[in-house]
C-alpha cells in the first residue's frame, strides 16, 4: 500500500511540474493541430489498400527470392571451388 501512494505522489509531482512548465499545454496544441492536419489527409479506398498491399507482397516474395538465389550461387562459386 505504501508503495502505491509513493508512486502516486511521484506521478502528481511530474504531472504538477510538467504543468507548471507549460509542457502540457503544448503537447494539447500539438494533439489538436495533428489532429487538423490529419483531417486534411485523403485516406486510400478499401481496393486501393488491398491493391497496395497485393503489390508490396509480391515485391517483398521478389526480393526474398532474389536474394535466396543469389547466396545459392555465390555459396556455389567460392565454397565448391
């Protein structure tokens, strides 16, 4: 139990000093110009999503073969020389 109200005085005496400074006040204004900013963004459709994420699967399988490929042949040319 005296754990628990020592930890409680120590997060008021942050959150009271955090205040004291201003901090808090600006991390409000930063939520709330985020939050514009983000109103402003076009978000993609649900089959411009499904289409990004096709491609970005199949580029990543490309790639993962690509490399497997190469270690292959390079494992070939200078350890079974």
């Amino acid at each position: 139990m005296t754990t628990i109200i020592i930890w409680a005085l120590i997060i008021l005496a942050v959150f009271a000093f955090l205040w004291w400074r201003g901090h808090l006040a600006r991390f409000a204004t930063y939520l709330q110009q985020t939050r514009e900013e983000l109103k402003k963004c076009t978000w993609p459709s649900w089959e411009e999503l499904k289409g990004s994420t096709v491609v970005v699967a199949i580029s990543i399988l490309a790639l993962g073969l690509f490399t497997v490929a190469v270690d292959f042949v390079l494992n070939i040319i200078f350890f079974r020389l």
